[in-house]
C-alpha cells in the first residue's frame, strides 16, 4: 500500500485480567506504555491506573490471559464486560495478521442486581441468558494492525489524517460489529484497548501458476444495520438497509501485484416478511407495497454513494411468492434505473434447475459489460493505482445464500481471470480449471466462504456446497441438502428466536428498560412444564415426519397438498401450536416491546 502512517497509539495485543473482590483490572503485558485500567464492580465506572491493586498471598485474585477488550453492554441492573479469551491467526490481510475469535466471555461488572427486585432480577437473568447465546457467536474476527471494515481500494484511498486515528475510528461503521459495545468506552481515554471486530468469514490459499505462487485471500463482512437470522430478518427496514448484506472481496497477490475484486448481495430492497408458522415454507407477505419503490430508492442511493455504479442481479423465481417479490421489485426499479444502475432478473432454478449450472454463462453473457467497464482494483509492484473498481454487482435470491453464493462464484471467477490476464500471468485465453491445483483450491475457498455467511444467517452450511466444490451434482450432496433443511426448519421454529434477540441486544436495535407495570411471565412448574415440553418434541416429530415423506414419495407430497385444501391437517396443527404459545412461551421485555418468542 502506499505510505504508511501509524495509527494514533498502538492496540494492546496481549493483557492480563486481574478480578479482585470490588474491581476488574486488565492490564497490557505485551510490553506496551499504556496504563492498566480498571472497572468497579460497584457501579461499572471505569478510569486508568498505575499500577495493580495490593492483595494479600491469602487472597489471591484470579487472573487470565486475554487478547482484546470488544466492548461493554449496560442493562437495567448491571453492566457486561466483552473480552476475548482466545483467538487464532487466520492468515494476512494486505500484510497484516488476521486473527479469529475461538473464545469470547462476557463478565458480570456490577453486583448491584444482588439487592434488586424480584422483577429486575427476572428480566436480568433473561438478559445474561441471551449473553450465553451472544458468546457462541460465530466468523468473528480482528487484526491489531489495521481495520477490516474496508477493502483493499478503499483503504488504499484513506488520508493520512485518518490514519493517525484510533484503529475503531477509521473504518466503515456499518461493518464494525461492535461499534454499538464500543460507545460505552469510546470517551474513557481507552483507545489502545478498544478492538475493531468484524463478522463475516475469512479464507486464503496459494497455489503455483507455471513457476510463479499466485496467492488468494476472500473477505467477507457483514452489515450490522439489519443484522439478524434466516427467518426473523426479511427485507428491508424503511430506511433502505436490507437484510444478510455481506460484502466479499478476493484479493489475488502474485509477482509484486495486488487486486482485489468486491461483490455484495443482500435481500430484496422493500419491506417484505415470512413469519414462522412451522410451516415448511412459510407464505411470503409483501407489507405495505406502495412505500417499495421508495424504499429502494433509498437502498441503491446508498449503494451508489458506496460504490458507484450498481448492477442489481434478481435470481428468485417468477412463479409463486417468489414471482410476486420478483413482480414488484422489477416494478419498484423501473422508475431508478439510468446508465449508473442497472437491474437483471435471472431466473435461477427455471435456468439451470438443480444440476446445470454451467447455463449461468448466460448470465454472464448479459452481466460481461458491465464486468469489463467498472473492472477491479490493481496496484503494481511500486504499489501504485493502475485501475480502481468502478462498480459492484449486487446479488440477490430470497435467502441470500445458496443461489447467490454460486452465482458470485461465476463471477468471481471471471474477475480473477481478468486479473491474471492483465497482470501477465494468463495468456489471453488462459482459464482458471486448465490449471487442477488453482481450480480445486479456488471451488474450496468460496464453498468454505458460502458455508460460512450461510452458518451465521440460517445456521446451517449453504446448500449446493457440493456443486461449488466439485463442479458436479452428487448424491451424498443431495442428502445433505435434505439434511441441512430439515435442520433450518427446526432452528428457524425452535431456536432463532433467543438468537435473534441476542443479536438485537449486541447491535443496540432494542434498549433494555425496566417498566413500573411490567411483571414477568410466570415460568410452567412441574407437570406442565413436562406437558408442554412433551408437545413441543411431539411436534417436531411429526412435521419432521412429513417433511422426510414429502422428501421421499410425491404420492405423500400430493396427499398432503389435498390435506391443505380440506384445512384439516392445517387446523391440527395451529391447535398444537396455540397450547404450546399459551403454557411454553418465554417472553423477553426490550423497551416496551415484547419480543424473544421461543422456546426451551
């Protein structure tokens, strides 16, 4: 990159944390200046010290080793410490070492909810039971050296005034997955602590080209705006910011050069919804779709401020639900497009049903032009600009991640054989599969890439891995498919609840408040408590049942389809699924909104 300039202070990469009896002190053992500093375990204030506490040799306080302070929640009752207690390097981003959470802990830093009431203490509790899910998240990761909220042209575009600002300050905020737990710190004099972190997934390789090592890196990070699970996060909000948007980026570096490539996807722009009704596919609902065209006015205006110029890929299908998203997105984009905006509807299953994926060259046939003229990022051996991205491709299906996942693949492929035939090492009609090694190795990265932004949204790996992987269509591929949406029906109905509001906690959407009239619901106790847990697995029994025979025999499928029409199977299920709302159902208070509908 070009000249560098340090950042305001350097980040703490190693500290120690010390938990006396009243107070928390973390304390830099990397070698650094910086001053240790403590948090009162009284009421959570926090200042810088000199040294450590005095303690006794009979009361030792425990200490542990931690690599970075990600920020601080503050509830009703108490407040909560975010510390990574384990990471690993993952590879090098533009030179820096990246590194991935293993082990994140959230400390209790107030003793104040001992002498509440009974009620703050409830709603506490459900609070830090929502923390416990928070520390399983998942594709978390950092590096001490530099921001990953930008690519690599945007970063290289960076003024040196903004490089001499704390680490969290030069990014791009819509990507800091703490930015929300880092306020509570931001205006302590911390900064050598405060940790940038991203979600998203991170992947490289190498391989040989001739005599020459070609070396690969993919990126992704993920929008915090609407941030959120498969089902329980839809659409857009009014503003324009849309469900699952990820941006991925490959860097490919060989002979001195650096390119990088960003593509983005994210969910259908206007407000739309798919509530969880354990149906197997919940109906598709379009709310309020006079305010659609706004709507994505506000998201493309976004994008094209990002950017530049957007071209808008639509994959979902033109029949059904989806037809009717497809419909008035078309419509919606009508009024905006121009010579900067384009949109392209590709009907991806009609197309290349479920083995010819090679058909999606006629997708790239329609997209090459706009490929060609908003092109890449490229640096040469001086690290001087000879080309910068002008444009992105923005993908999308209904969920974001399987279709879209193959899709970008395509292109991403193309784009890196672009690069390589500009920086020299492809001859003009060269192609990534006439090389084994750089093919499996490439199929191997954006599989592992999909899998990952599929985990964080659906909890489950992307169906069609097998495709990216290999190329071809398998029959063990074709069971894990079955496998992993069985899998999303039952976390999309029993567990993305708690998730979902874990994430709203983290990312600051709701504020927890404590209401004078508020009582907490009353908890089932023993024989009804069994009763509602024995329905509960009953439940899922049987529509695992059905769906396994739906899988296996059309004869059940069309049985079950004339079920629907006689509304009798459906009436037996809404009755099972009204006693378990009744005596099963947790509900969580976040500023005078009952949210959190899930089940134990």
């Amino acid at each position: 990159m070009k000249g560098k300039a340090e950042p305001f202070q350097k980040l703490c990469t190693r500290m120690r944390l010390w938990e006396f009896p009243d107070e928390f002190v973390i304390q830099p053992t990397d070698g650094s200046s910086t001053s240790s500093f403590s948090i009162s375990l009284v009421d959570a204030s926090m200042m810088l010290i000199d040294s450590i506490p005095e303690y006794s040799s009979i009361h030792v306080p425990k200490t542990q080793l931690i690599f970075g302070v990600v920020g601080m929640l503050k509830f009703v009752t108490g407040s909560y410490l975010f510390v990574v207690t384990d990471c690993k390097c993952v590879g090098s981003y533009l030179g820096h070492p990246i590194f991935k959470f293993i082990s994140l802990k959230v400390l209790r830093c107030s003793h104040s909810v001992k002498h509440s009431p009974a009620e703050q203490k409830k709603v506490e509790n459900e609070f830090s039971r929502l923390l416990k899910t928070a520390e399983r998240t998942t594709g978390l990761y950092f590096s001490y050296d530099t921001t990953l909220t930008l690519s690599a042209q945007r970063l290289y575009d960076l003024g040196d005034e903004s490089k001499m600002l704390p680490l969290w300050r030069q990014g791009e905020p819509r990507f800091l997955w703490n930015g929300y737990m880092l306020e509570a710190l931001i205006d302590k004099e911390l900064d050598p602590y405060l940790l940038p972190v991203v979600q998203g997934s991170f992947h490289n390789f190498q391989a040989t080209i001739g005599k020459e090592i070609v070396d690969v890196t993919l990126i992704a990070r993920r929008c915090t705006r609407r941030n959120g699970t498969r089902m329980w996060r839809r659409g857009a909000d009014p503003e324009g910011y849309v469900a699952n948007f990820v941006e991925s980026e490959q860097i490919v570096q060989i002979n001195g050069f650096t390119s990088s490539f960003v593509q983005v996807r994210g969910s259908i722009p206007f407000l739309w919804e798919q509530i969880v009704d354990l149906s197997y596919k919940p109906k598709l609902k379009i709310v309020r779709p006079g305010e659609a065209p706004q709507i994505a006015k506000r998201h493309f205006l976004d994008l094209r401020k990002m950017y530049g110029s957007v071209l808008a890929v639509d994959l979902v299908n033109k029949h059904g639900g989806e037809g009717r998203l497809s419909e008035t997105f078309s419509n919606a984009m009508q009024p905006i497009v121009s010579e900067d905006l384009r949109y392209l509807h590709f009907d991806f299953t009609k197309i290349c049903g479920h083995v010819h994926f090679e058909r999606l060259s006629l997708l790239y046939e329609q997209a090459a032009d706009f490929l060609v003229k908003n092109g890449y990022f490229l640096l040469n051996e001086k690290k001087e600009k000879m080309k910068e991205q002008l444009g992105v491709v923005r993908t999308n299906c209904i969920d974001c991640l399987d279709r879209t996942n193959i899709t970008q693949t395509m292109i991403a492929r193309k784009m890196l054989e672009l690069q390589l035939r500009k920086i020299g090492v492809f001859a003009a009609e060269e192609i990534i599969s006439s090389h084994p090694e750089l093919d499996g190795s490439f199929r191997i990265l954006w599989a592992n890439h999909g899998d990952d932004i599929s985990i964080q949204y659906s909890g489950t790996p992307a169906l069609k891995g097998d495709i990216v992987r290999s190329g071809e269509r398998r029959v063990q591929g074709v069971l894990t498919d079955r496998y992993i949406s069985l899998k999303r029906y039952y976390l999309n109905n029993f567990s993305d609840g708690t998730k979902q509001d874990a994430i709203d906690l983290l990312q600051g959407h709701y504020i927890a408040s404590m209401r004078r009239d508020m009582v907490p619901p009353s908890p089932t106790r023993g024989l009804e408590a069994v009763a509602v847990r024995f329905k509960h697995i009953q439940l899922l029994r049987f529509n695992c049942f059905i769906l396994i025979l739906l899988e296996l025999s059309p004869c059940c499928h069309a049985l079950f389809q004339w079920f629907i029409k006689q509304d009798r199977l459906m009436f037996s299920f809404s009755a099972v699924v009204s006693d378990s709302f009744m005596f099963g159902n947790d509900r969580i208070v976040l500023d005078n909104k009952v949210i959190g509908a899930s089940w134990k």
